[in-house]
C-alpha cells in the first residue's frame, strides 16, 4: 500500500494550489486526476481570479480594504452566506497570492477597469482592480507534459489572453498576425492554458506528478478520522494510505443527471465543463456523513448549441455577444425578460422563473435576435470560427420580425411590440424595463468603441434579415457540495469536523451562495479554499 501525506483529488486550479501548499507546508503529497489529461476545467476557463484588496490593484489605480469587500459581498448574500467562509477568503485571497507569486511560476496582473459583477452595491468597484489575470506561458516550459493539458473546446486559439476573446469583451481586439507567430514559437498560450500550465509547472518543480485516469472511489475512514482512499485506475482497483488528509478539489456534478435533478434548483441542460465533473467528491463526502451546503445553486451561464463541427462539445458560451446594440432577447411569447447585459452568472435566475398558470419555465425556450447592424457592425461571434462573415445557413432568419416569428413559432405581432418597445428605447437613451445600460458593469460590455456609455449596448434592431440562436440555461459548474468552515475542513451533520477531509472549488459548497462577485468569481474561491485546504492539511501531525 503506497502511503502519503496528502492526496489531492482534481487537478483545476483548487487541486494544484492545494497541493503546492501542502507540500510547501512539509507535506509528501500525491494528485490524482481522473481524465486523461490534466487542468480540469480551469484549463478550459478564462483564468481569470477574482481577489479583493490584492496587492496588484495599486497597478491600476484601484484600492480596497478588507472592510469594502465584506461590505460588498454581504450586500449580495440574501442572508444565505456564512460570515465566517466569506472574511477567511476575504482575509486569505492576498495571502494566496502573494505566497505563489513569491515561490512558484504563477504571477498575475490586475485587469484594468473592469467592474464588479455588481458594481453599484454597496462596497463594489465600478473601476474594478479585484480581477487578475496571468500572463501568457510559454508551454515549452513544460516539456512532455504540455501534451498532457486539456485544452478548450471554445477557444480555438490557444494563444490568445481573455480580453482577446468574446468572452472577455464583447468585441475582441485579436493580436496582429505577427504577435501570433510570436507566441508561437515558444507555445505560449493565455487564458486559463496560462494559469493551469502555470501551477503544473509549480507542482512539477516540487516532484509532484499528477497520476492521470486515477479516480476517488471512496474514503477510507477509522474512529470517524479520514485515513486513507480507494482509487480506480486502468489496472484495477488500490487503497492508499494518508496521513494528514484528503483534500477534495475534483469538481462539481454538474455532468451527473441524477445529483442534478435532486439538488439544482432549476433547468440546467447544458454543461459547458470537463465531462468528468459528475461528483465523485460530492458522493464520497456524504458516504462519509458530511454536511451539504449551496446545492441548488451553479455557476450559470446562457449556452447555445452549434453544429458538432464548430468544435467537439457542440455548444458555445453566450456572454460578450448578448451584450451588443441591436440585439435583444425574447421568450416564446416574443417578450424580452431580462436586462441582456446583466452578468452571466446573474442572468441564469431567469431561466428559473415559473409561469404558475401554464406551469412552465416562462423564459425557456428562449432566443437571441439580431439584425443586418448587428452583423455588419459586430460578425457573427457565437462560436470560434464563425466571427464575421456571413450567417451560416443553419440559423434562423426572416426578412421582418413577423416572418422570423413565424419561423420561430412565436406570435408575430407580439413580437414586432417587443421590438418597437425597445426601439423606442434605444431612441430616449434607457431602457425603463429592466435597466440595461444602467450599471458600469453592462457599459464595459458592448461596443468597445463606445466603451462606458449606454449605447455601448443599446441599440435597435431595424434593418432585416433578423436573426434569432436559441440559448439555453448552462452552467460553468455547480457550486454546492460538502459544508467546510474557514480551514476548508468539510464538517459533519452535527457541525463537527471530519478529521483529515478538505473540500475546494466546485467539490466544496461556496462560500458565495447563489452570488457572484466580479470576473474570476468561480476560479477566485476556488484558489483560496486550495491554499487554506493545503495549508491546513500540511499542518496536521
């Protein structure tokens, strides 16, 4: 039986910095990663982290305090978050960084002006400064093992940094063909190929290498003391032992049907994660007796689906392009529901609404519509390789309104209302409706050109053909999972702790609720739990 300190379960960002911790901590430390490749769904993310009073917001003229971020993220609780999770991520957040930048190859810079999800409540920064980003990497530094990094199905180059994709800024400033090539001489890539790549190398300089297709299968506990860990791998079945503690950063459910209708509080039919997120911690954490916390809840996100072809999951994120003058969104009714530029995470709530006399989701199905402006003006930015261009023949379209309502199977006259009503909008300057173009948050989305200002998203749909993407409720990842206290130490039903289990990232129930922060809000908590789970786990004797 092979004996460790730690083992870490998971390989996205909560997984490697936990396990860079707790060897810095003292710890002989051990990853096992269940698919075939490394970095989860961090190496599929933007790799951006959201991190209050971080010490790179000087950089951008930003400040904060300890007291301005507390103040904010209560003002989004609803009175369902846990004070204490929230000051030890709050208290924890700078620490992490500081700590990695001064000891591993991952280093950040602070996006310049981009707003808190939320910037008007109370303690939210309309200038931003608590979002971090990495540097692009060089996976040449890897050696053999940049092979071993799962890449994104959504970006097709690899190169590029956030702000160079859609769902960075609406309209994407791509890098000169000369800087590509650049980049690629070294397989310097950006996004969260940069931040995975970046604590590989970490994990890697300390001798940890990560197993691939090994996956938990059960704790193995003694006197209610987590001891040990039943993996699967290609050869069969082991245990191992384990000092110090397990710590489980190996994702959501989000890709398990079952845990999905029993626990999310709305539709969620399309995932846009790893497909071996189906809650291998969350099952083992209840098997050993553990608390559950935040399961109804997921990192939601307005997905649409494309052809197999545009690339290997068959759906898209739509965030950036939603956000654009001359676009709106519409439920079957041909009514739109929402403010189109509100946050991702924000905006999936309305997919959860219920129309109690017809009993059906009152939003689902629901489309995306844009015209001729739209698409001469902005190009098609749905899916990687279909920007600009022409339309490809698979959407829906029609000359007028009516004759796309048709096509749609959506009443026609109700939908040409829709479009006046906001067309007249547009023409006064706000939207009285549902407020969009109000926050700086919707304002730094939109037309880059027209970058703060209302009409960076209002603007009306005149000019045929319109054209309509179904979008459906998707999520980045579920949010919920066992219950932890500040040291990430997952607690029982009784509020006791289970001596030597840890929980981070989506394998732990969020310190935030059904919130979201700002940019970076899922990867932020996630690194923070990591380093408090490793730190702590490394701790023990």
């Amino acid at each position: 039986m092979e004996h460790f300190d730690v083992a870490v379960l998971g390989t996205g960002a909560a997984g490697l910095t936990a396990a860079v911790t707790a060897h810095d901590g003292g710890a002989r430390v051990l990853v096992l990663e269940k698919a075939d490749q490394v970095g989860g769904t961090t190496a599929w993310s933007g790799g951006q982290i959201w991190i209050p009073n971080n010490p790179h917001m000087r950089q951008v003229g930003a400040s904060d305090s300890r007291e301005q971020a507390l103040e904010y993220i209560g003002s989004l609780s609803r009175d369902v978050l846990e004070p204490a999770l929230v000051e030890a991520y709050v208290d924890a957040g700078p620490e992490m960084v500081e700590f990695l930048e001064s000891k591993t190859p991952v280093h950040f810079y602070a996006v310049d002006g981009m707003p808190d999800y939320h910037p008007e409540f109370p303690g939210g920064l309309p200038g931003g400064g608590r979002t971090l980003e990495c540097p692009i990497y060089p996976f040449d530094e890897l050696g053999d093992w940049s092979a071993k990094v799962t890449t994104s199905p959504y970006y097709a180059d690899r190169r590029i940094t956030m702000s160079e994709t859609p769902l960075g800024k609406a309209v994407p400033e791509p890098p000169s063909a000369v800087e590509l090539e650049r980049r690629s001489r070294h397989d310097e890539r950006g996004c969260g190929q940069a931040l995975a790549g970046r604590l590989l190398r970490a994990c890697l300089d300390r001798g940890i290498e990560p197993r691939t297709g090994w996956s938990g299968r059960d704790l193995i506990l003694h006197d209610g003391a987590v001891s040990g860990l039943q993996v699967d791998f290609a050869a069969g079945t082991t245990e191992i032992k384990v000092d110090r503690g397990v710590i489980l950063a190996c994702g959501g459910y989000e890709w398990n049907e079952q845990l999905r209708r029993a626990f999310l509080r709305g539709p969620m039919t399309h995932p846009v994660s790893i497909e071996t997120n189906t809650g291998d911690g969350l099952l083992m954490a209840m098997r050993a007796g553990a608390m559950l916390s935040n399961m109804r809840e997921a990192w939601w996100i307005p997905v649409g689906d494309v052809p197999i072809e545009c690339n290997r999951m068959g759906r898209v994120l739509v965030n950036g392009q939603r956000t654009l003058p001359h676009s709106i969104m519409v439920n079957r009714r041909g009514r739109r529901f929402t403010n189109e530029a509100a946050n991702y995470n924000a905006f999936g709530a309305a997919f959860h609404v219920e129309d109690v006399s017809r009993f059906e989701y009152a939003n689902l199905p629901c489309w995306l519509l844009f015209d001729r402006n739209y698409v001469e003006r902005y190009g098609f930015r749905v899916a990687s390789g279909l920007e600009g261009g022409e339309v490809p023949d698979w959407l829906p379209r029609g000359g007028t309104p009516a004759q796309l309502a048709e096509t749609l199977g959506i009443d026609g006259a109700e939908l040409e209302r829709t479009i006046d009503r906001w067309n007249s909008h547009c023409r006064a300057g706000s939207d009285p409706d549902f407020g969009r173009g109000d926050s700086a948050f919707d304002r730094w989305w939109g037309d880059p050109y027209r970058k703060g200002r209302r009409d960076a998203t209002l603007g009306p749909l005149t000019d045929g053909p319109f054209y309509a993407f179904r979008i459906h409720s998707g999520a980045l990842g579920t949010k919920g999972g066992p219950r932890v206290d500040g040291s990430a130490r997952v607690l029982d039903t009784r509020g006791q702790v289970i001596q030597g289990l840890y929980a981070a990232g989506n394998a732990m129930g969020s310190p935030f609720g059904m919130t979201y922060g700002g940019p970076g809000g899922t990867l932020g908590p996630a690194m923070v739990y990591g380093y408090l789970a490793g730190k702590h786990a490394a701790s023990r004797a």
